[in-house]
C-alpha cells in the first residue's frame, strides 16, 4: 500500500498499480493511479523505503501535529 496526493481528489490517496522508475536524474519514484478517480499519481522516492514507514505511522494512532513530526523523525532516521 503506497500512499500519495492527488491532485484531482485534493487528498491522500492510495497509488493502484505502483511501479517503481527511475527520473533523468537517477532519482527513484513511484507512478500509478489514484484508487478512487484514476489520474495518473507520482510520488519521488523508493516502494521499498517509503511502504514500511508508512504502514508504521498508518497503524499508529492520528494526531495532528505530533503524527507528523513522528513521521518526519523516522523518516530522518532512514536518511540522515
């Protein structure tokens, strides 16, 4: 389960069809389409590096500002 914004829904949503690609700068992302209207999603980064984060803080109880930073610290956490 890969999460990323669309732009149509203006919400988080997740990416059906994931696949990972590479950009013209050697960057990693992720392409698909949004679960609920199916415009085309891009979000830059690694299926494997952003799924586990994710299903972490999806799992973890929602709060509004400290869910964040939480999300955020892991995140530096992988790259510091």
């Amino acid at each position: 389960m890969t999460i990323g914004y669309c732009v149509k829904c203006r919400a988080k949503r997740e990416i059906s069809g994931a696949q990972s690609t590479v950009l013209k700068n050697g960057a990693s992302a992720i392409e698909g389409t949004c679960s609920a209207c199916e415009t085309k999603m891009f979000r830059i980064g690694k299926i494997e590096i952003i799924q586990p984060v994710l299903e972490q803080t999806i799992g973890a109880p929602q709060h509004e500002e400290s869910s964040r930073w939480n999300f955020l610290d892991q995140v530096r956490k992988i790259f510091p």
